[in-house]
C-alpha cells in the first residue's frame, strides 16, 4: 500500500509451544490507520500469531516491530503498554466484576486525566454497556460481553487494536453491529485494527487487506475485495453461505 | 393471574423454621443433651448428665430464630421486609444489611469491655474480654489472609508462617536488643512482609492446588526452623518473659509510675486486658480501612483482576509479578502484626502456636465468611471462635462441631456467609451489589 514503515511488522516469526511449532516463519504488516484480517481454519495459529505479538509466547526466531521498536522480547506487560491493545479470544471479561470496573482494568495503563472522556467514547460507541455498568461481567450476554471485551482494551487508547474472533458465537444483527463499531473507531478515530476472523465474509468485506492462514503460514495475501472473489478462498471459507 | 397456588409465607417460613427446629434437636440432642463426667469421690465412675433444658433452648432458639429471619429477611415478596428496606435507601438487601451491620457492629465492638464491666464486674468480665480479644486476632488474620486468598485468590494454607514470623520478630527483638513494643511493631510487620515476598517468588507461576501446597510447605518449614534452631529461638521452649506494651510509656503495674497511678485509678490487672482489647481493635481496623482504601485503587482492583482472569490480566497491561508480591507482602505484613500483638499479649510463645491448623482455622474464617467479604470475616470469626471457646467443654467434640459447621455453612452458602461483592466504584447512586447468585461458576 504506503511506502511509509508499517506501524506493525511481523518477520519470519516462529513460535512453538513446546517440541510444536505453532508458526512456521509468518510474515505480516499493518499499516498505521488500516484494518487487517488474518482469516483461517481451526487451528491455523492464528491466535497465536496474535499473542506472539503480545509476548506470549514469545517468537523463537524473527522479529516483531512496532512503531519502529522490537518488541520480539519484551515482557507482555511491557507490550501492552505501547499503544496495542488486545481483546483476546474467548474475551476474557472479569466475571465478578462490573462492567465499569472492567472498564477501568482495561484503564490501568493509560493516564487518569482521559478516564472520563475514554469512558463517554466506549459508552457511545456501546450504548448497551452504559445501561448495564453496574451489572457484574459475568451476568452480562454474549454479545454483550464481546461489546466490553473491546471497550476494555479501547479504555488504554490504543493506537493498534488487536481483535480475535469478535463476532464468534454471536447472532447477526450483533455481529453487524460490532463491525460496524470496529469501522466506527476506524474511520472517526483512525485507529489500526488487526482482526483475526473465522467469519471471513465478514472480515474481508470490512478490512482493506487481508492474509489467510494455513497450518502456521501465511499462503495468501491481498486487499479484502481481491480475496472475496479469489476461487481457493471462497472455497475453503466462504462455502456453505456462511454470511 | 397466578393459578397455581404458592404456600402461604408464614406457612413457607414455619415449614421451614421446623425444619431447622428439627436437625437441631437431632444434634443438641446427643452433643449438648447428654455429657459424659466422671464422678468424683471413690471408683471414679463415668455417668452421664443429661440437661434437657439446654436442649430445649436450643430448638427454640433456632425455631424462633429462622422464623423471624424467614418472614422478615429471606423473602423478599413479604410486605414487611419491603416496608422495612422502603425505609431504608434502595439498593440490594443484603449489601443493605452489611451497611447497616457495620456501624453496629463498630458500636458493641467500642463499648463492649466497658458493657461487660458494668455487668459482670472486673472479675467475671476478664474471661469474655479475654475471648473478644482472641476474636479480634482472628478477625485481623481473616482480613489480611483476605487480601491474599480472597482479593487475589492466592490458596495460602501457610499464612499462619507469618503470624510467627511477626511474633517471633517482637521476641527476638525484645530478647536481644531490648526493643519495646512500639519499636518491634512495625519492625516485625517489615520483616513479616520481605518473608511474604521471599514466599512469594518461587510461587509466583503457581497456582491454585500447586500454589497451596507450596504455602503449605512454607508454613512449616518457618515451623520446623523455629522448633530446631535451638539457640537462637529456644526450640520446643519457646520464649518467654516478652515484655508487654505500654501505655504510651506508661507501665501496667501496681505502684508510682504506673498507668493506674498516672491516672488516678485503682490498680487492677483489667486494665491492661482493655488496653490490649483495644489494641488489637485497632490494628484490626486499621488492616481494614487499608484494605478497603487498595481496593478502590487501582492495585486493589488489579487483585480481583487477578483473581478473575490473570492472563487477561496481563493482555491490559499489568505486571501480574508486581501484583501478586504486593498482595503477598501485605497480606503478611498484616499477619506480621498481630502476630507481635499476640506475642506481647501471650508473654511467651512457642512453635506449638503456629501448626498448621492456625492456618486452617485462619482460611477458613475466609471462606465461610465468603471470598473477599470483610464483614463475612468478622461474622465467620465470632461464629468460629466464639464457638470454640463456648464448645470449650466437650473438648473432643470441637472438631467435630466445627467440621459440621463447616459442612452446613457450605451447603446453605456455598459462596461463604456474605458473598454480595459491592462492586469498588460507582458513578451513579443506584449501584447494587452483585449477587453471587447471578454469577455463574467458573468464567462466563
Ligand atoms: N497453549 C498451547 N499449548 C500447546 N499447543 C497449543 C497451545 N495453544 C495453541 N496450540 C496449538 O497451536 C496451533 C494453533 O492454535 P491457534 O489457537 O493459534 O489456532 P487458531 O488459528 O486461533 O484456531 P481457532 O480458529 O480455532 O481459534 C493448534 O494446533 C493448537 O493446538
Ligand atoms: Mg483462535
């Protein structure tokens, strides 16, 4: 796309978990202000691949820049802290806790002072969350967990948001409404997303680009238009009329 | 409209109330109706007393009691429990109760040596100030075993290591270097808490079931080392002669110079069983407000967090490393506390007061209590206690009371006594507490 450095850029990385590689040498950009799907079957690594990117596990060889920094080596903490935000598979809400103070876990990392705007911003964007901010996670529904799931990680203003499955498990209307909001903070707040996807129509319809993954490598790559009409895609995960 | 017909309340609560009625005649019946003794005077023969009317205060006690909390508190369509809540704010009925308990409970806790002299006397009041001193203690260890197992959710089964560790700390302090009270203090709640980080670093990618046995063997290495490094700590002798606190430089003896004397008093040894009582209440609430104060900041919230969810814990930033050793250190800086206090109160001490079973009793006033609940501590360590010292007389049937408690308590509330978590912030006034009831198991 640009000739500018991507805002994330992904090398040769290999992760194992344990003898197991998971990743056999992924190479993978995303440009500052895009929306990049990684789409792929079960077990792909693609989950992996974004958690490698957060530092756990770590890649055991190649590299992972951000922002110009490799961050390959550094503690997840430490990551989360640079501007990438995460809300990872299966959403990982704090059950016990209220929607609001799951809200201000996810506002750990950033400045106090923007707590109140943060919180208007996410409220809007999830008017079902401002409804519900005393109900304790937990209680909430589905849709409605993955809905806080990702105003947790929007709390620490992230510059790249890093999405997995967001729309697993739930019914249309909510999916559309959840990539609609991810087009919303795309196009109003020029944030970076990075969306990994089993609802590939979905996925590829929304983002500028997208890579499919097979087996820990990435076999295709291309803007979302190109790879909707590509045979070999809609074959493998556009079959059955899944949208 | 309804067409099935629902049972009355009073008939639902009476049914109920007999029940419990019911079960408690079966237990009073053989544990509190008969009592083995051994005749004095020739032959030593054993008989059996048996004392009705203590069973029959018992049923009706428990009859009367789960009736009215039946009617009045448990149901929640019954008018008179909504007139009753009409007047107070609006808002989750159990948190209500805790809200109202607390000032309560803060007033009996204040007034109650002076309540008991009046009553019964200096005399007959030592052994009931004694006792509420004791339940303090607990409480205290309850709240600061609380940040550790129930804001962090860290199985500690050790903890009563660092009961000793403070406790040890103030002796051998005194011992050797003839500190007073007021020094060692916060000396053993330092050392108390670098224990609980040098504990909490090989643990720190345990948890659960790993993590408790780790504790565990914790406890009783700091155990088995104060019973063995005889010439430092007296081994199986224990220390003794731990000098006592004084009041702000004013000793508790008879005499010139004495607190009595300073202040115009007769002399008499229950001042300084006040003094104490009033002591450990404060460093018990002192344990509390701090803990309350962490849980609306945000390291408060990163435990529950990190009860909750620690790898998503990680994912928003937090160093889970910090987290976990700032929730060991205090939680045993707490304990480091009152085991000084309970040093200078015992006067002597030794490995014998720091089994494992200290450590089973302390979690498990956690856990009835309900995971977290501060109040539930309190509720959880007059119940325990308490009813150890009041099953005091049939010695060999304590344990088995105590086990059945148990038992009860986790079948009637499987989430401990309080398990409402009043959530640590709110923006608007209409925030509730979160059931437990409405919380599924596990991870939603
Ligand atoms: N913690 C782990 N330990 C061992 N193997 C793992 C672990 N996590 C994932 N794997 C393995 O790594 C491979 C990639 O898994 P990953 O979760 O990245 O797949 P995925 O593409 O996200 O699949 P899905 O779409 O089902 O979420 C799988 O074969 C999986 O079994
Ligand atoms: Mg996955």
């Amino acid at each position: 796309m640009t000739m500018t450095e991507p805002l994330l850029k992904v090398r040769g990385v290999e992760t194992y978990y344990g003898k197991i590689i998971a990743l056999k040498g992924v190479d993978l950009d995303v440009h500052e202000g895009e929306i990049v799907t990684l789409i792929g079957a079960n077990g792909a690594g693609k989950s992996t691949l974004m958690m490698t990117v957060c530092g756990s596990p770590q890649a055991r060889n190649g590299s992972i820049v951000y922002a110009g920094e490799d961050i390959t080596t550094k503690p997840t903490y430490e990551i989360m802290r640079t501007g990438i935000a995460q809300s990872p598979e299966g959403r990982r809400i704090f059950p016990r806790m209220s929607v609001l103070e799951n809200l201000m876990m996810g506002g750990m990392v950033a400045e106090n002072k923007y707590f109140e705007d943060d919180l208007k911003r996410v409220f809007e964007l999830f008017p079902r969350l401002k409804e519900r901010q005393h109900q304790s996670g937990g209680t909430l529904s589905g849709g409605e967990q993955q809905m806080l799931a990702i105003a947790r990680a929007l709390m620490s203003r992230p510059r790249l948001l890093l999405l997995d499955e967001p729309s697993l498990g739930l019914a249309p209307i909510i999916v559309r409404q959840i990539f609609e909001a991810i087009n919303e903070l795309n196009k109003t707040d020029g944030l970076t997303v990075f969306l990994v996807e089993q609802n590939a129509y979905h996925a590829l319809k929304l983002a500028h680009r997208g890579y499919v993954m097979v087996n820990g490598v990435i076999t295709m790559t291309g803007t979302g238009k190109e790879l909707l009409s590509r045979e070999e895609v809609k074959a493998a995960y556009l079959e059955g009329g899944r949208h | 409209m309804e067409t099935v017909k629902k049972p009355s309340l009073l008939e639902s609560s009476v049914k109920d109330a007999g029940m419990g009625a019911f079960v408690t005649f079966a237990l009073a019946l053989v544990m509190v109706g008969m009592k083995v003794d051994v005749a004095s005077g020739l032959g030593a023969e054993l008989f059996i007393e048996y004392r009705w009317t203590a069973v029959a205060i018992a049923v009706v006690t428990v009859f009367v009691g789960r009736l009215l909390l039946n009617l009045f508190f448990w149901k929640p369509d019954n008018p008179l429990a909504v007139n009753l809540s009409g007047l107070m704010p609006s808002g989750d009925s159990a948190t209500q109760i805790g809200k109202a308990l607390k000032p309560v409970l803060l007033i009996i806790a204040i007034a109650l040596p002076f309540a008991l002299m009046f009553w019964l006397g200096a005399r007959g009041s030592r052994q009931y100030i004694d006792l509420a001193i004791l339940v303090t203690t607990y409480i205290m260890l309850g709240w600061g075993l609380n940040i550790v197992v129930g804001l962090a959710g860290l199985l500690d089964l050790g903890y009563v290591a660092f009961y000793a560790v403070g406790a040890y700390s103030y002796a051998l302090l005194a011992e050797y270097f003839g500190f007073s009270f007021w020094i060692c203090l916060p000396l053993a709640g330092i050392l108390a808490a670098f224990w609980g980080i040098i504990l909490g670093f090989p643990v720190l990618r345990l948890r659960g079931d790993y993590l408790a046995i780790v504790t565990l063997a914790f406890g009783e290495i700091i155990r088995i080392v104060l019973l063995n490094w005889y010439q430092f700590t007296g081994g199986p002798d224990g220390i003794s002669g731990i000098p006592r606190p004084s009041f702000f430089g004013l000793e508790f003896k008879r005499g010139d110079g004495g607190f009595a004397d300073f202040f115009g008093l007769d002399y008499s040894s229950i001042h300084r069983i006040i003094f104490l009582y009033y002591l450990i209440l404060i460093m018990a609430l002192v344990t509390n407000i701090v803990t309350m104060r962490l849980r609306r900041m945000p390291i408060g919230r990163a435990w529950e967090a990190l009860r909750e969810d620690e790898i998503a814990c990680r994912s928003l930033g937090i160093n889970t490393t910090n987290t976990k050793l700032t929730a060991f250190a205090l939680g045993a800086m707490f304990g480091g506390f009152a085991g000084s206090f309970f040093a200078t109160r015992q006067g002597f001490i030794s490995p014998e007061s720091f089994t494992f079973i200290e450590s089973a009793v302390i979690l498990a006033i956690v856990v009835l209590g309900g995971l977290g609940s501060q109040i539930g501590v309190v509720i959880a360590s007059v119940v325990m206690i308490g009813g150890f010292e009041f099953f005091r007389e049939f010695e060999e049937y304590r344990m088995l009371v105590f086990g059945m408690l148990m038992v009860f308590i986790m079948v009637w509330k499987p989430r401990g006594l309080v398990s409402t978590r009043a959530p640590s912030v709110t923006l608007s006034k209409d925030a509730k507490g979160i059931s437990a009831d409405l919380v599924q198991e596990g991870h939603g």
